[in-house]
C-alpha cells in the first residue's frame, strides 16, 4: 500500500478573506483567514445547517485536489492494467506509465470586486459574499 500526502496552503485575497461554500446550499462567502485556521467556523451565514470544516471547499479551492487526486488514480489504474496484460492473447493491452505530477502546493485566493461585507453585531465578524437579499447569521456564533 503506497501512500502519498501533500499539504495544500491557502493564501487570502488582499482583504485576508478565503472563500467557503456550504455543502448543504451552495451559498458561498469568505472569512478572515484566521476564522478558517482556527477552526471557528460554525455554521452558515445562509442557512442553519451545521457542516463539518472539510466541506467547506469552494469549487475554485477543491478543483487542483481533484485534477492531483485523478492522476494519481490513473497511474494506479495504469500499472494495474500492466500486470494484466501479460497473458491477454490477441488483445493487448498496453502499460502508458502516466506523468509523474507535482502535488499543488497552493491556492491563491483571487480578489472579487463584486463582493459586499457584512459586520455582525453579535461579535464583529465580518464576512464578505455576493449580495443577497436574504439575511445572513452570524456563521461563529450560535446567535442569528
Ligand atoms: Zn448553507
Ligand atoms: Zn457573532
């Protein structure tokens, strides 16, 4: 069993800020950078659904995990098939050992113009997200 890792970094957009998605309604938005490293994001500001940290990822965050996470599935893929087409009688099948891939190493977050802050009362949190019409919840505290 092999086993690889890497470390995907983050890096805020020029206000700090790093983009979140909620799993449950898509509603997307972004926090200081310090609320995603510490782990106090609680809930989203959209709806009241209480979604673990790992499915936070915007798609924009996820995609080089993805493209990284495929090429290492078809290198696996790939020698699987070697080993199978040793005795294959007149289909051959043929070993195309796949790229050897850097793991990304980091994200940047791009700033977004269009987006709007909001400052909670509870606590002074403030978050920064496409205008909505909705109101939002304070995504660290329990208080809406
Ligand atoms: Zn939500
Ligand atoms: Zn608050």
């Amino acid at each position: 069993m092999t086993t690889e890792s890497f470390t995907l970094s983050m890096t805020p957009d020029s206000h700090g800020f790093l983009g979140r998605k909620c799993s449950a309604c898509e509603f997307e938005f972004r926090v200081p950078g310090s609320v995603v490293e510490s782990g106090t994001l609680n809930r989203c500001p959209h709806c009241p659904t209480n979604v673990q940290e790992r499915y936070w990822f915007t798609d924009e965050q996820w995609s080089p995990v993805a493209e990284h996470t495929l090429a290492i599935t078809s290198n696996l893929i790939n020698r699987e098939m070697s080993s199978l087409s040793v005795d294959a009688g007149h289909v051959r099948l043929r070993y195309v050992p796949g790229e050897s891939r850097q793991p990304p190493e980091s994200y940047q977050e791009r700033d977004d113009p269009s987006l709007v802050a909001t400052t909670f009362p509870c606590c002074g949190q403030v978050i920064r997200h496409a205008p909505v019409v909705a109101a939002l919840s304070c995504p660290v505290c329990a208080a809406s």
